[in-house]
C-alpha cells in the first residue's frame, strides 16, 4: 500500500485562482471533505505539494 497516497480537501476552493481550482480537479477532488487514494508518482506528489495548504495527508 506504500505506492498510494490519500489525499482529503479541508478547504473551500472558491477564493483560488483558476490554476489552483485546476490543480485540485486534477487531483479527483470535488468538495470539501472529500477524500481520493491516488498513486504516489511524482507528478502527484508536485500537485499535493503545490496545494498543501488545502489539503489533508489521511493515513
């Protein structure tokens, strides 16, 4: 399970420019407390760690 990443939206995107609001698409992440198990590649890891601030790393 260590080549997957779960990811949860704590924050509201309305206030973020377009690119972010893309970003957290890009991430398969729609409202607020939504959660997605991705696989840990390095392109995710550039968006999560892009978008840190609105995001939760769930164990």
């Amino acid at each position: 399970m260590s080549n997957q990443i779960t990811v949860k939206l704590k924050r509201s995107v309305i206030g973020c420019t377009d690119k972010q609001k893309a970003t957290i698409r890009g991430l398969g992440l729609r409202r607020i407390n939504h959660t997605k198990t991705l696989e840990n590649t390095p392109s995710v890891r550039g968006m999560v760690k892009a978008m840190i601030q609105w995001l939760e790393i769930v164990k």
